[in-house]
C-alpha cells in the first residue's frame, strides 16, 4: 500500500506519472492529492417535463430518435440536427461540421448528452453537447462499456475511466460532483481525475499530524477523510467540510514556522535595558512641548517593559503616517541609551536618513549634542552614516560608532555592511518595515556583542491588516497607533479626469498659486524622473518630473519658486532642495516618491499628484500624509489621464472617498495576487497557499496561531510532532525554508 511520500511514477508509471511532474511539478502522492480541484462539475439538472432555464447545465440519457445532417444557411458546411427522446421529453441538440460526430450520433441509438441550454425564439436546445453512446440497456450506470464513442467532457471523463479488459465502469457517472482541476492542454482534468482514483486504491490510510483535541476544538474532519472529500464529494457540504480542515493545515504549517522564529529569538539573550527616572530619556519627556497621547503613552509603556526583559524585543509599531512613532521611537532609544547601549536607526533612503537626523536633533536640542560644546549632562551623540558621505565624514561617523561615542547612529542601507561595527548595539530600529526583509533585519540583529541580540523595533506607516500581520510577520508582536495627535485638519481629495477636464486641471495649479500666495507650500508628485533610457521602446505615456518641473516653472507657477527633488540627484543638490523646501525658500518642490515616507514640512497644504493612477492606494494614501500636518487643511489633487469609468479611476476615487489607511490596505492587497502579498510583506515565510486566504481567513489564522505557539513552546523542534514537522516543510517553500533555517 501506499503513503503519501512515495514516488508517484513507481504507483501510476511513468507514462502517467511525466506529464504530471512536467506540467505542475507533481512527483509525489502527497503533491498529486494536494493538487485539489478548483471547481466541480454538476451532472446537471435533471431534465423535467417543462422547459430548463436559458444557461442551464444539464446531463440527459435517452434515445436518439433523429439525426439528419443539414445545410447551413449563413455559411458553408453543414450540421447535424438531432432530436433525442429522455423520459421526460423530446431535446433538440445541434452540432456543427459534424463530419466525425455523425457516425457516431445515429438514429435508433442511445447516448447520454451534457451541455448547457440556448434559446432560439421560443424553442431551446444544446449546441455542441458533449456526448456518450451508450449501449441499449435501460440502466446505463448498470454496465460495463469496452470502447468510448463520444465527445468532449463525457467522453474524457469515460476513456479516462477505461480499465484495460475491464471496460468503462459508468457509476462514475452516478456522482454529483465530478472534480475539474487545474489542467492544461497536456493533461486534462480527467487523467488527473484518473490519476487521483488510482491512488486512492492504493493509499494506506492518512495518519493525521492534528491532535484531536485541535480538531475537535474546531470541528475539524480528519486528514484522510478531508483528502477523499476533496477530490471525491458527495456534496457541496463535503467539499466545505475538506476545505475547512486543509486550509486549517495551510495556516498552522505557516504559523509553526513563524512560532518557530520567534521562539527561538525570544530564547536569545538581549541586555536588559529598565527604564530609569534620571537620565536622558526622562530629560526628553520633559523637554516635549506637547503632551503624548494616550495612544503613544500605551505603546510606549509597551516597548519600555519589553526593553526592561533579558531577551530581545521583537515589535512591529503601525500607525499612519504623522501618527506620532518617530517620537515613541525616540523615546524608546534613549531609554536604551540610558542602559548604557547604542541604537541603529535605519531608514530606507539618504533622503529620510538625513531627515530623521535633522528632526531627531531639533527634538532633542541641547540632548542631542553630546560631545559638542554646551551640551546637557545627560546628552549622547547622533551620527548620521550614509554611503555616499564624504569618506572623512564617514570615518568619523565609523569611528563613533565602534567608540560608543555615538548613542544613535542613523544611516540606509549601508548600516548593515560587514565594515560598519558598534561598540555595544542595543537596539535596532526600523523605519518603513515594508522596503526592509527579513534578512537584512537580521543582518543588523548580528552587530550585537557576541552572544547577544539587539532589541528590534519596526516601524511602519503602511497599515498591515491583521491578517497579514499575523500570517507574515508573526514573529513580531504588534503595537498600533490609532488616533493623530491633535490639531492635524483632515485631508481633502479629489479626483481629476485630465483628459476630459482639462480647465480643472488648471485649477489645480490656480491652487497652488492661491496657498503659497497665502503662504503655503505645496508638492508635485510625478511617477517617474524622466532620464530613463528609452532605447527603441514606445515613448512613456506618463508626465516625468524633469518635463513637469520645466514646463511648470515657465508656466503655470511661473510666478512662484519652485525646486526639483528625485531620488537620482547628488546627495548635495538633494539635501539643499530639501533645506530649501523646509526653510520656506522653495514654495513648490516637484519631485518623485522620494517624498513618500517621512518628509515632515508642516506648512505643506497642497499635493498635486500626477498620473495618480500609476500609484497603488496606499502608496497614493502615504503621500497624501505629508501635507496637512501643520493644522492648515489639506488639499489633495489626484490627476489621471485614466478613463474615468475604468477600475483605474475608480481606485482613486476609492482613495478619495476614505482617509482610513487600514481599509485602503485592505483594499490594495484585494487588487494583488495573494502570493504577490507574502511576498510584497517579505515574511521570509513564502509558501503555496492554495485555500487560506491571507485577507479573509482571521479566524483561522488566528486558531491556528494559537495553536502553534501552544505546540512550539512545549516542543520547539517538534521532534515530538514529527506529522507537524512534516506538514510544516511540505508546506513551505524550500529556499526560504533554508534561510529560515541558518538565520
Ligand atoms: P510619524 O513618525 O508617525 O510619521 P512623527 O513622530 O514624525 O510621526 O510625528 C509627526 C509630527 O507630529 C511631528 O512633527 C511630531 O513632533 C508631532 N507630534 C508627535 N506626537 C505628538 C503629540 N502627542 N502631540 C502633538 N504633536 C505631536
Ligand atoms: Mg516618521
């Protein structure tokens, strides 16, 4: 008998087994029985005395009283005209070219048709049914038939059911629901249909890896019987009933690894980091000119008990753009320097690298000035480290880092490079989680002295719906910021047809014009630079900075200054653009997403945003975030060149309709694949998911989070689980599994 480990070319051979290995990669049971099908046919209604409805699929049997091949009347060739008598009434069906299907289709025959119900006038019949010839005997499902004449479904379905010397046996037609998998042209659903019944003849019983208190708790069928089931049910409450268990299978498999992860991190040693009431970090709560909110008051309670363990804190801080993280992440550093240890903050461009350096030194003033003149006693030393500093600049900042001079060092990517080297590394913190993966966190993670790991802090403006949280960051734990400080005005937006609506188009500039004559500053947000090299390609269809910033300048805002800013600049012209910009010597800055994350410019009250259909919702709903922060009220002006009754514009009005981020990730995820979701979400957890979906299974995802922990904390190598640990690694994919493995 067979398990599901075995090699799918010793049971079926290898003339069946190729094409499934070359067309999905199936080589073994467990792959074939995992291959489950993605809809199931319907024998049909069965046909009573009165007329089916126009659409309807049904599956008859009866005697085929006339088959006459007719001329056409519109074109060439011919057709067979058919009238088969069933028990309940006469059905007329009709096939085209039916040069081969008449000598099969005879009158004084029987034959089973499937096919799907057209009116023509007042009368229906079926075009093209799929058919079987049966032999003459009142029950068809009774005998054995040697030899398939038929065509189409009915036909495949039975040659593939043909045993050599046994014939066809027809009960396969007797089920309801006969499974349709995914197929190609090389192998069609009923080999694989075939495939599956022939394993299932052979295959022991299925050891089942869930306890059955889990399946009980859940009202979870068994293993094996949720495998019969979908592939051969009964009944739509069958294949409900299969697909509740293995989706159930699919969440726990993901979240054992992630149970895994973060049992093990919290296993590791971290230094412990309480908080203390006389040091740096009670100075800068002092020197606050506003009160944190309730909101930013909990959070930061949670990361101050987290830091005050000996393990490493993992933790995940959401909250919109403006919501108030960077200063709870501040708070949370000093708090870590008070320990004695040193921060890495770790931003995802030189732009927002430099940003925070600037805003982390005016929020601490004179404690940010640790070793220059006139510094407070509690003061420490923030170093900016980039890769395209100056290499002086850049030494110095290595230097202070290595020393422990520096208390924080900020700096992109070029922080995690083997050369870059602390003193004692206390805590990581990430800003904008989503351009980070695993990996490089945990490159960072292993700059620690030896034998210990830093606290880890992510930060992200990107609302993660808990779902995907819990699916692609479970290792981390979550922390929400809900509510905006107050005295932020919400954001207005509003949609802009340009093609259609070229005179509003121009008002959109008109406002600008009228906000920095009042005082204001705006933004103008392209999608692309516009130095690309095109070579031979179309030319883009889309405005580019570099056009829109010229034409812009010697037109519309003419009278108004107006600055450029895109990521490929020199860091230098970068920089004093944005000095300009936040000094007020710039009114309007044109730039590329650069701005996305970060940018803080309270005075900002208008975003003109260009071809605002080429930026997913939540990308259009972060950039937004940087105006209206300064208690004046925003504006935000999308302009798209999309038809304006197409899905491209009714996302932006989507991003219009709502200011809640959460809905519009929600929203954004529903437009993507899911696998493009684990990916985007860079879980280093990549798998196939072929039931759970990672939007709309909370529930499920949450039990079986429960669940894993539960298993995991009472045996983290599930060397007592070895069905877990099985279903864990069949489940996932294998490169990742690897990473997983040796980070
Ligand atoms: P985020 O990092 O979430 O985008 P920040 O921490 O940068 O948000 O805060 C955005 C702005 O709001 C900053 O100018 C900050 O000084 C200010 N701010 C933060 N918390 C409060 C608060 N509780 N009350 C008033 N202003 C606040
Ligand atoms: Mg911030």
């Amino acid at each position: 008998m067979a398990v599901l480990a075995d090699r799918l070319d010793l049971l079926l051979g290898a003339k069946a087994a190729t094409p499934l290995a070359e067309a999905f990669g199936i080589t073994t049971v467990e792959d074939l029985l995992r291959h489950y099908p993605n809809r199931y046919a319907t024998q049909g209604q069965p046909l009573t005395e009165s007329d089916p409805p126009d659409g309807q699929h049904i599956t008859i049997v009866g005697d085929i009283v006339k088959a006459d091949m007719v001329k056409m009347k519109n074109r060439p060739g011919w057709m067979l005209k058919v009238v088969l008598q069933s028990e309940s009434q006469k059905v007329d069906a009709t096939f085209f070219n039916a040069h081969k299907v008449k000598h099969a289709v005879q009158a004084g025959r029987r034959a089973m048709f499937s096919g799907t119900v057209k009116y023509f006038r007042e009368r229906w019949s079926l075009n093209h049914p799929s058919y079987l010839i049966l032999p003459d005997v009142a029950d068809h499902t009774a005998v054995q038939i040697d030899r398939v004449r038929g065509g189409g479904d009915l036909a495949g379905i039975a040659r593939s059911a043909l045993a050599p010397g046994q014939g066809v046996d027809m009960s396969i037609f007797d089920r309801k629901l006969l499974p349709v998998y995914p197929a190609t042209s090389k192998i069609e659903s009923w080999d694989i249909a075939h495939c599956v019944r022939q394993i299932f003849d052979q295959l022991d019983t299925v050891e089942d890896p869930l306890p059955s208190r889990i399946r009980n708790e859940h009202s979870l069928i068994g293993l094996d019987e949720a495998l019969h089931l979908i592939h051969f049910p009964e009944s739509e409450a069958d294949v409900e009933k299969a697909r509740s268990r293995l989706r159930f299978d699919e969440a726990a498999a993901l979240q054992l690894v992630l149970a895994q992860r973060r049992n093990e991190m919290s296993a590791r040693a971290a230094k412990s980091c309480p908080p203390r009431s006389d040091g740096i970090a009670a100075a800068f709560e002092d020197r606050l000119p506003f009160e944190l909110t309730e909101g930013q008051h909990e959070v930061a309670d949670e990361i101050s008990a987290d830091l005050s363990q000996p393990h490493p804190m993992s933790r995940l801080l959401q909250g919109e753009v403006g919501s108030g993280k960077t200063v709870v992440a501040l708070r949370a550093m000093l708090q870590v320097v008070d320990a004695g240890q040193q921060c890495a903050l770790l931003a995802p461009t030189e732009v927002l690298a430099a940003q925070h350096y600037r805003s982390l030194r005016a929020m601490l003033g004179p404690l940010g000035a640790g070793g220059e003149l006139g510094a407070a006693d509690e003061s420490t030393r923030i170093v900016l480290l980039t890769g395209s500093m100056p290499t002086a600049a850049k030494r110095a900042a290595l230097l202070a880092a290595v020393t422990g001079d520096a208390g924080i060092v900020i700096g992109t990517h070029a922080l995690i490079q083997d050369n870059v080297e602390f003193f004692d590394l206390g805590m990581v913190v990430v800003d904008e989680q989503h351009r980070f993966g695993v990996e490089q966190r945990d490159a960072l993670r292993s700059k620690a002295k030896s034998g210990f790991s830093p606290h880890l802090l992510v930060m992200t403006a990107t609302p993660i719906p808990r779902t995907i949280a819990m699916t692609t960051l479970g290792d981390l734990e979550t922390s929400t910021l809900r509510e905006l400080p107050r005295g932020r005005s919400p954001i207005v937006t509003s949609v802009v047809p340009a093609k259609d609506k070229p005179a509003w188009v121009d008002r959109a500039w008109a406002r600008i014009n009228e906000e920095v004559a009042a005082g204001r500053q705006a933004y103008v947000v392209c999608s692309r630079i516009g130095d690309e090299k095109t070579g031979d390609k179309e030319p883009p269809t889309t405005h580019s900075a570099l056009d829109m910033y010229e034409e812009l300048k010697h037109g519309a805002l003419r009278g108004v200054r107006v600055g450029l800013l895109h990521g490929r600049l020199p860091t230098d012209e970068k920089d004093a653009v944005m000095r300009g910009f936040n000094d007020g010597a710039l009114d309007v800055i044109v730039c590329t997403t650069v701005v996305e994350v970060g940018v803080d410019v309270p005075n900002a009250t208008v975003m003109v945003i260009v071809d605002a259909d080429r930026f997913g919702v939540s990308q259009l709903h972060q950039l937004r975030g940087r105006i209206g922060r300064g208690g004046h009220k925003g504006l935000c002006i999308l302009l798209s060149e999309a038809n304006p009754v197409g899905p491209a514009f009714e996302r932006l009005r989507a991003v219009a309709a709502t200011n809640d981020g959460f809905e519009l990730a929600v929203l954004d995820l529903r437009q993507r694949r899911e696998g493009d979701i684990l990916g985007a979400a860079q879980s280093g957890t990549v798998t196939t998911l072929r039931l759970l979906s990672l939007l709309d299974d909370l529930e499920v995802i949450s039990a079986a989070q429960e669940f894993a922990r539960e298993v995991v904390a009472d045996d983290p190598g599930l060397e007592r689980h070895p069905g877990l640990a099985a279903m864990m690694r069949s489940a996932l994919d294998e490169q990742r599994l690897e990473y997983l493995e040796k980070s």
